[in-house]
C-alpha cells in the first residue's frame, strides 16, 4: 500500500517557528510530527511513503532518510521553491505512487483517526475523512449524506481532515503545475466521485503556534495520566 504525505508547504502560519525549521519536523512530544504520521501509515499497513518536499526540503530528507526508522520505504517527490499545492504536489508525484489508489495524509494534523479504516480501493475516485468544524473553519467544506455520499453543497457540513484514499484518475486531465486540491474534489462531488465518512474522535489542525502548543499541553497531560 502506498501513502503520501503533504509536507512542501511554507507554513506562513506557523512563522516564525518555520523560518528555520520546515513544520513536519516541529516536535510533538518527542518526535516531529512528520514521524507521527509515519508511525501510523506503518502500522496501518502502509509500505511505500512518498513525501513532497519543497521549503527546508533537504531537512526532510535528512531527519527522515529512507524511512527504515518508521519501518516504511520513503521516496521524495522535490517540488521547485514555492511548492504546487496540494493538487498540484499530488499530481507531481503520481509516478512515485504509481497506478493503483493510495493515501494521502496532511503533515500537519493530529487524529486519533485509525488509517488502517480507509479503503484501499475506493469506491469513488475519493474518498475523505471529515470531522466536525473547527472554529477556524465554521462553515465547513462538504456534506456527507447517509449512504456516505459526499456534496459539495447543501446538508451538513463538515470540515475535510486532510486524509483520505485517492485514485489517480481524480488527476485525470490535469496539467501539471502550482493548483489546489479543493476544486478537484469539488468536481468529482458533482460527478457523485466523491465518497466519505464522519469522525467525531480527536483531531487538529496544527497550523499555528497556539494550535501547536495546544496539542503539546494535551499530549503531556495524556501522558500523566497515562491516557496517551
């Protein structure tokens, strides 16, 4: 099973703690939070992991190496000085994750999430994790209905994850370059491609200093408690 992980991204947000540090290597409890989420994708059976680099790439690469520590095999998909978004950066890297579906993990969010849940062949060219909104998101990103089909209007809304099984033909037609995910999983929701599912567990988007320290203070306190 191959997976990937989003992690080229300047980290505006988190300035000034990534002026010198790219954000999948801010530590979390002892480790970056890029090897949390390796430690995952291993143990949800995952093998190959791709990871787009492009500000502090060659950080990455040298805290992460081949990704032997994690029990995974890591190749690198190097993106020019900018990045190409998350669609783009998927696209980009379609070569390394080959024909058949994978997984795609932001780098920076924390769920108590089990990825071993997401399809490996999913039903639909996407399939998404979506959580409950967030107050830095209150008007959510999609609705999911009953049967787990997703819109990109009307219902519910919730607020994409950032993990989800993808199928390559999402990116069918793309031209290559700098583009966001966003209206490719919008598209394919109008096409009735689009699949997903409700977790109402722990989750974060540790796209800022406060949001770091937050779950920096939640993890020590599972740790005192024993609860992590």
């Amino acid at each position: 099973m191959h997976a990937m992980i989003l992690a080229a991204g300047r980290g505006e947000r988190m300035r000034p703690l990534t002026d010198h540090t790219p954000k999948p290597l801010l530590e979390v409890a002892g480790m970056p939070l890029i090897g949390w989420q390796l430690q995952r994708l291993a143990a949800a059976g995952v093998d190959t992991v791709v990871i787009n680099t492009a500000w502090l790439g060659e950080q990455i690469e040298a805290a992460v190496g081949d990704g032997g520590a994690w029990g995974v095999q890591v190749h690198y998909s190097r993106e020019p000085a900018g990045a190409l978004d998350t669609g783009g950066g998927i696209l980009e890297a379609l070569p390394l994750l080959g024909d058949a579906p994978f997984w795609v993990v932001n780098g920076d969010v924390w769920s108590d999430y089990p990825l071993q849940r997401l399809p490996r062949a999913p039903a639909a060219a996407a399939h998404l994790v979506l959580v409950d909104n967030p107050d830095h998101n209150p008007d959510g990103d999609f609705a999911l209905d009953a049967q787990g089909r997703v819109s990109a209007v009307g219902g519910r809304r919730l607020t994409f994850a950032g993990m989800g099984a993808f199928h390559p033909r999402l990116w069918r037609g793309c031209q290559r370059g700098c583009f966001p995910l966003a209206p490719l999983l919008r598209g394919a929701a109008q096409d009735g491609e689009l699949t997903g599912e409700h977790w109402s567990g722990d989750w974060l988007d540790v796209g800022t200093p406060e949001r770091l320290e937050e779950l920096r203070r939640r993890l020590s306190a599972d740790t005192r408690t024993g609860s992590q």
